[in-house]
C-alpha cells in the first residue's frame, strides 16, 4: 500500500438512491491525493453494484464486501484498511463540500493538530420537516487552538456540542496511538467515539464552516421510531463514559458530568415513546444508575406522557 494524504471511509447498508451522490461529492474533492474505502455492509439493494461501476471509473476507490454487522464494524474495518495520514469518516447517504478535505489537511498541517472540526447543515428534504444545524464551531474562530477537554466542555456549556464523526478530520496516528474505534453493536455510538476522541487530543483547532451537509430521510438511525435498542445504546455509551472518571479531576469528572447529564435527559423525550413497560424498566435503570444525571422533569416525562396524551385527545 502506498501512503496517501486521506483515506475516506464509507460503510454503505442499502443506500443505493444516495450512494451515487455522495460518492461524486468525495471523488471531485479539490484534494487529489486520497483514497476512498467503501464498505459494502450486508447491503441487500443495489449499492454493491453501483459502487462497483465507481471503482471502475475511479483508480481511488478500493471496495470491500462483509456480511451485515453495522457501522461500527465497518469503519473499524476501513480504519484498518487505511494507509492515509489522515481519515474521514463518511455516510453514504451524505455530501461534503468539494473543498473540505484540502482545507482540512492544511490547516492539520500547518498547526500540527490531532483533529479538526468543522459545521454542518441538513439538506432540504420534502419528505421530512425536520432541518438541524450543526454549528459547534460557533464560540471558535479559525485561529483557535485548544485541548480536546477545553473544547468538548464550552462545547457542552454552550449546548452545542454534535457527536457526528462526520464533522471530524482526524490524524491517523493520532487515532491509531490511542486505540480510538467504534463501539460495536449499539445504537448512538458516535456519542462514545467522539466523546473519546476529544478526551485525548492535545491539539484541536476549527473551520467555522457548513462544510458537511447531513441528508434527513425516513428509515435512517435518526428518523426510525425509538425503541429499548436506542435506550439500551445511551446506557452502554454511559458505562464506557463513567470508566473515564478520577478522583481529584474535578475539570474531567464535571465534563463527565454535563455530558450525561445533557445525553440522558435529552433520551427522555424518545423513552416517553416506549411500550409502558419498557418505559417503566427505563425509569427504573435511571433511578438506580444514573439518578445524579437525570431531572424528575425528565422521569416523569417517560412514565407519564403516554397518559397526559391520553387526556389531551379526550379534551
């Protein structure tokens, strides 16, 4: 394998509307000197056989084909894989500005940083209403330089922070030096490797741009309708999290602290969608494990929303 400035990974499940065009956004990046690693994961449409027609046509794209077994595996799968000095992590079904990676590799270049963030914006879609913004660059300007802790703790007191790895161009060694890769298995694990991958980084600084464009559609791990996987996902992330605790660190354990505390109470508002009684399991798993991280507001809102929406519609 010969050394490239950026790989680009790319897990795809069935994404074969998308796929196409987020394969374009990558090959006309300004940057040249990449390779694009695609991870076919168990995909049961047509996205092996576009992908396929891509590497035709593009030297750059290397694919690989696995059973199903989730995102986490295949970008720990395409971090091995990798020969880049640098990675992107990207979805299949997303875009990015064509000039994102060059000045993302220059900036990592010029100031010697681990990782550096940048903003995103939803793409319009008729189908949905929901229109998100991911602009955790705002309290930064292009000449900051921080630690990972500093940043990750404005970012959590501004309530801004986004988990997105996709809004991330991370230095190989410096992911490879500290063992950072995807929890497999769970929902909602960007939470747990962003959160890590701030934790150790030395060296961050940003691009307060909307360089990253997410695309909302039905049937995606955002839009699906809550279930016990995605509270089951919140809890596991919240274990690996508290490992993370030292006594006498009080900046640490209050980043802690604040994140699962934000975490936490914003599942509240998915948990009140639950079977009652997975609602109650749910409440029960927060009383006794993390009641120091969740309101009664927010216990209440799980076991009682079901009936104060009862009420509602009787009115």
């Amino acid at each position: 394998m010969n050394p490239t400035k950026v790989s680009v990974i790319i897990p795809v499940y069935n994404t074969e509307e998308y796929i196409g065009e987020t394969l374009n956004s990558i090959i006309n990046q300004t940057l040249r000197d990449i390779e694009i690693i695609v991870i076919n994961d168990g995909s049961t449409d047509n996205s092996l056989q576009i992908i396929n027609e891509y590497a035709q046509r593009d030297s750059r794209i290397t694919v690989f084909t696995q059973v199903n077994q989730g995102q986490s595996m295949a970008r720990n799968f395409g971090i091995l894989q990798a020969c880049g000095d640098y990675l992107y992590f990207m979805d299949s079904d997303d875009l990015l500005d064509e000039c994102t990676l060059e000045l993302c590799f220059h900036k990592c270049e010029t100031e010697n940083l681990d990782f550096v963030i940048f903003n995103g914006e939803t793409i319009k879609n008729p189908s949905s209403n929901i229109k998100l913004t991911y602009n955790h660059c705002t309290s930064y300007d292009d000449n900051t330089l921080s630690d990972g802790l500093t940043i990750l703790k404005k970012q959590l007191a501004n309530k801004i922070f986004t988990p997105s790895p996709c809004l991330s161009f991370i230095k190989a060694n410096y992911l490879r030096t500290n063992n950072l890769k995807f929890y497999p298995n769970i929902i909602h694990e960007d939470q747990l490797f962003t959160f890590n991958l701030y934790l150790k980084a030395k060296r961050i600084s940003s691009i307060p741009r909307p360089l990253f464009k997410r695309r909302i559609r039905n049937n995606s791990t955002m839009t699906q309708r809550f279930s016990l996987k995605n509270m089951n996902g919140y809890f596991t992330v919240s274990n690996e999290i508290l490992k993370h605790r030292q006594d006498g660190n009080k900046v640490l354990n209050k980043t802690i602290d604040l994140f699962l505390f934000q975490m936490l109470n914003a599942t509240s508002y998915g948990a009140s969608t639950l079977p009652f009684i997975d609602r109650v399991n749910v409440v029960k798993i927060l009383i006794f494990k993390y009641f120091r991280y969740v309101t009664v507001k927010s216990l209440l809102r799980i076991l009682l929303s079901a009936l104060l929406n009862k009420h509602k519609s009787c009115l």
